[in-house]
C-alpha cells in the first residue's frame, strides 16, 4: 500500500503503522488493546480448523501450516508493539 497516491513506492505494513500514529496520535490509544490481546484463544482457534473434514486435501488446512499461520501472527503482533513503543 501507498501512504498517499503520488508516492513513489509501496510502504510495508510496519512504516504504514508508524506514519499512522505520527500523523494521528489519537490511533494509538485504538490500537493498544488489539495488540496486548492475548493470542491463545486465536491460536486454538486457528489450530481447531485443522480437525475439518474437507473433501479436496489440497484445500485442508494442515498442522503444520497452521502452526506457521500461528507463528507470523505471532511474529507480527511482537513487531508492531516494538515498532509503536508498547
């Protein structure tokens, strides 16, 4: 995504974060309780779509894919709460 429509390139999801807050302060406070959420429940969400009966396997979500899902999720919640301070 473009921060604005005659930028030169693309800001990645991090610096889009950071100019959001830099440009509206009062976004941080909106942010805050969405990132100290606690990830469990998801996680355990996110591993119970594994146990569907899906007829194509191409299409089943796998243990370990699930797993990897759960880690980039992980990954970008710790990056975010750096990169705002929190």
């Amino acid at each position: 995504m473009k921060w604005h429509i005659d930028d030169d390139k693309q800001q990645g999801h991090m610096e889009l974060l950071q100019r959001l807050v830099a440009h509206s302060p009062a976004a941080l406070p909106a942010m805050e309780p969405i990132l100290r959420c606690d990830l469990a429940g998801l996680c355990d969400t996110i591993r119970s779509l594994t146990e569907f009966d899906i007829r194509n396997p191409l299409y089943r979500l796998t243990p370990a894919r699930a797993e990897f899902m759960i880690a980039l999720l992980d990954a970008r919640f710790r990056k975010a709460k750096e990169v705002l301070g929190l």
